[in-house]
C-alpha cells in the first residue's frame, strides 16, 4: 500500500535551486526512497509574500469546506512542510520562519531553513525562532529523509502495523482472560468437593 | 553513431570537465538522479542554470558600469550565482564567485570588474561544455530511440 505523499512547499527566488530541489525531492521518491517511503507532492514559490499568500488560501480552503474535496487534488491541500531559503530579497527565510509562527495555528507548519552560509549565529537564530531543521545548501539526497522526518507524515504502512499490532494484543489478552476464568473455575470445584468430603471419590471417577 | 560510441564519448567529456576542476560532487549526484523516472535531470537543470548565470552576468556588468556601484546589489547578484553554480556542481565559477564577494566586501570597483572577467570567462567555457555534453545525450536519445522503433519493426516482421 503507498504512503501518504508529504506536500512541500520550497521558497527559493533562484529559479536553479528551487528546480533542483524539486527535481530531488520527486526522484528521491522513485530512485531509491521507496519500500513504502511517502513521495512529495511539491508546489515552488519564488518568494516568501508569495508563500504566504498560498498558506492563507489553502487555510481558508480548509476552514471553509467541511470535507476534503472530491476529487482529492493535493495541489489544493494543506502544506505539511515548507522549505525555504535563507537569503531571499524583500521577505527573507528567517522573516518567513517568524510569520508562519505567527500564524497560531494549534498545528504549526513545520519549516526547514536551507543556506549556503554555514554560520553558527544564522543557524542557531533560525533553529530558536521555531525552524525544525537547518540544510546546508546545496541540498543532498540524504537531506531527504531529513525533510521526510521533519514533516511528521507517517507512512500509512507504519499507522497499519501499529493498529494490527493493537488488534493481536487485544485477542491475546481476552485468550489468557477466559484461561484463567477456567482455572479459576476447577480450582473452587475441587474445593467444593474436597470441603464436602468427596475427594477420594473425585480421583476414583 | 551507435549509442555505445556516444556514451564513451560524453564520459569521456565529463570527466574531462571533472579533471580540469570545472565540475565537483554535485553534479555527479544530479546525475545519479537521473534514471527512467526523470530522464532528463540533468539536462533540465544545466538548460536553466546556463540561462540564469547569463541573465546574472549580464545584470553584474550593468551594475559595475555605473557611476555610483551599489556593492550591496552586486553582492546579491553574486550570490545567486554562487548558489546556482554550487547547485549544479559548477566548481570552479562557485571559487571565482567567493573571490567575487570579497571584493564586494571590500567595496573595490576594479577588484570586482577583474573578477567579473575571470567569471565571465569561465561561465562561457563551462556552458559551452554543457552545450556540447546536451548535443551528445540528445543524440544519444535519439539513437536509442530509433533501435527501440528498429527492433520493434524486426519483432513485428517475425
């Protein structure tokens, strides 16, 4: 059975790296992420206003209908992951990282910062302001199971083993339950017999 | 040609490429990517990186030119290019760019034009190996393309 897919949203004003981005994330799915790993569904924005107006309008989607759509389209579900750049021009990734914050949600969008600057005071700055993970750009295959972790998103495989498991320890505690209802049962059998002096009689029969 | 002969003749190219510092890992992680499901990775991504790093130095040029360089500016652009070219493993354009930044940091004009030359040089070397690299697995496709329609038309006949 396939996972559930992790929908990202990469924030990147270089056309390049938000390509390749993309471009890793699918074939990490197909190449050698698979045996039940969750593909990405990944939707590009080229700046952080334009992230923001597209988390506002799938959250009103979301507040607005009741039930997920018919016709199932990821492109018009909720985000459970955004990936961004750190230096980004007008809205930066640490300004990006503070608005999603600000949004109060009781289930926050994870976000993951990605530089090509490896400064300690820009990481730890973006890691206090709530980010989930920091990447050193450029992004690598094993990145990828970084963001998947991130996201929360469990594979349905994983939610399937763990009821089943539940299932057989119910059974399994309702089987020892009726054992030991029984040999509760011959026990005050004997006693009975052994009270009212018919024990000897009890191993004759 | 045969598709054997093509494919020595782009590795052949590549690591030529490897050899001279021109490409790092990076690139041969994009190429790792590149398989059935997304056969064309590779050239994807060095078509929009050869377009973006003339779109970069051509804004770089125009920007030293005038009078008064907003070095800040510059710096931006130079970034950009520095984190595309590292994205596609363009090596040795990423070094040229870091040299480029302290230069900006410095606020020195001919530092930067120099600079600015060197990149220019080996942007244009580097992309018109790239060129020749998609002139090869465009032929390549093609060749295995018709012996796929070939076999197919022998498998049919029988």
């Amino acid at each position: 059975m396939g996972a559930e897919a992790v929908r990202v949203l990469v924030v990147d004003d270089s056309p390049v790296d938000r390509r390749v981005v993309e471009l890793l994330l699918r074939a990490a799915h197909c190449g050698g992420g698979g045996g039940g790993a969750a593909p990405f569904h990944v939707t590009a924005v080229d700046s952080g206003k334009k992230a923001m107006e597209l988390l506002g309008q799938r959250r009103s989607n979301r507040l607005s209908t009741s039930s997920p759509p018919a016709s199932a389209d990821v492109s018009e579900q909720a985000i459970d992951i955004v990936l961004t750049d750190y230096c980004m021009p007008e809205m930066t990734g640490y300004d990006l990282l503070k608005a999603i914050k600000a949004l109060g949600s009781p289930n926050p969008i994870p976000v993951v910062v990605m530089s090509s600057e490896n400064e300690p005071q820009r990481i730890s700055r973006c890691l206090t302001a709530g980010a989930e993970d920091f990447i050193l750009k450029p992004l690598k295959i094993n990145d990828v199971q970084r963001l998947r972790k991130c996201s929360g998103v469990k594979p349905k495989t994983a939610v399937m083993n763990s009821s089943s498991f539940e299932v057989s320890h119910y059974f399994q505690f309702i089987f020892k339950f009726i054992l030991l209802t029984y040999a509760l049962m011959c026990l005050s059998q004997l006693f009975h017999r052994w009270s009212n002096g018919s024990f000897l009689s009890l191993w004759c029969a | 040609m045969a598709a054997a002969a093509l494919t020595n003749q782009l590795n052949a190219l590549v690591n030529n490429m490897f050899a001279m510092g021109l490409l790092d890992d990076q690139f041969q992680q994009l190429q790792m990517l590149q398989d059935s499901t997304a056969p064309d990775f590779v050239s994807e991504v060095v078509t929009l990186f050869c377009d973006d790093g003339e779109r970069i130095i051509c804004e770089l040029a125009r920007q030293l030119e005038k009078p008064n360089v907003d070095f800040d500016r510059v710096d931006s652009y130079v970034h950009q290019l520095k984190g595309s070219s590292a994205s596609v493993g363009a090596q040795k354009v990423k070094n040229t760019c870091i040299q480029f930044r302290e230069f900006c940091q410095q606020r020195s004009r001919d530092g930067c034009l120099k600079t600015l030359d060197l990149v220019r040089t080996e942007f244009y070397d580097l992309r018109s190996k790239f060129q020749a690299m998609l002139q090869i697995m465009n032929r390549k496709a093609e060749s295995t393309e018709k012996k796929k329609n070939c076999d197919a038309e022998a498998e049919g006949a029988s």
